[in-house]
C-alpha cells in the first residue's frame, strides 16, 4: 500500500507565481487571494494607460512586493519612469507613488479594507478608488499612514485630480458594461 508523501505547501509568494497569467494572486499577511479581473475593469484601465501623466509611468496590475506582501493593485503610478523589477522579473519592490483600484463585488472588501491600509503603511501617497456600479471616483492622499479623502468625481465629471492635477481624464469606460 502507497503512503501519501509528506509535502510543504508552497509560501504565498511562490503561489502567486504559479498561477496562470489571467488569475490575480496577492499574498497578504501569509494569506493568498486569488481573484479574476473584470472585463469592465479591464476596459477602464486600458484607457487610462493610454493618458500616463508627463514625468509618470503607469501600468496595470503590477506585482508589487511589499515587505512579506505581494500586492496587485488595477494600476500603479511611479514619478520619474519604470521601477526596476527584481533578479527574477516577477515582482517590482519599489512602492509607487500611487495606485488605483477599481471596485468589483469580488474584491471590494479585500481592496478597501485590507489593501488600502496596507498601501498607505507602504509610504504609497496618493490612491484612487473607482466604483464602476455607482459612477463614483473617490481621491485620497496618505497623510501618516492614513487615507484622507481630497475629492470624489460622479458620473461625467472632468477628472482633474492628484496627483495629476494637470491632466485631464474620462472615467467613462468604467461605466460601460462589461
């Protein structure tokens, strides 16, 4: 009779580097979510990468390895051009200078409750949160370690916000159906 071969689970870290490229991994406190993102998600931030601020490089879903956590916010921000990606060329170690987030029933609870926080305990400064269902785009700025809410955009309004106050932008992709 075969005996079941004792085996160490992988660590959180490891696991989120074995999921297939349309899955999204985050590690959080040794714990690993996993979650699929959304077709009107997709449609929105493929807009708005389009538009990367004079001075800023933005991209989607980056890995962002955050002391013990590896984090994926929608989008990310970095002043000054491309963070380096680590000796593997899986996770980016330098936390950006903003991120954004767009809400989905999925992840809203894991985003606003747990990853939030966690981005501003990072030294992130400036974070976006966008409701798809309610038209709604909520401005933030990290001040010790805590989010203050600096502006919230509705439906059609002209997005003109930090810390990108001089480019203008169209959340409109975000309320079209998926």
């Amino acid at each position: 009779m075969r005996q079941p071969i004792p085996h160490k689970p992988l660590d959180p870290h490891e696991e989120v580097q074995t999921l297939p490229h349309y899955l999204v991994g985050e590690a959080l406190n040794g714990v690993l979510y996993i979650s699929s993102p959304s077709v009107a998600r997709r449609k929105g931030l493929s807009s708005l990468l389009g538009r990367s601020p004079e001075g800023w490089w933005w991209t989607s879903e980056p890995r962002l390895l955050l002391g013990q956590d590896v984090l994926v916010p929608d989008l990310a921000g970095w002043v000054g051009g491309r963070p380096p990606t680590m000796p593997n060329g899986s996770f980016i170690d330098r936390a950006p200078d903003w991120i954004c987030e767009v809400l989905s029933p999925a992840t809203a609870k894991l985003d606003l409750a747990t990853k939030l926080p966690r981005y501003a305990s990072a030294g992130i400064h400036h974070a976006w949160v966008i409701n798809p269902v309610h038209h709604v785009l909520e401005v933030f700025r990290q001040e010790h370690e805590r989010w203050v809410l600096k502006n919230i955009f509705v439906d059609e309004d002209r997005v003109r916000a930090d810390p990108f106050g001089n480019v203008e932008l169209t959340l409109t992709p975000f309320w079209q159906p998926g």
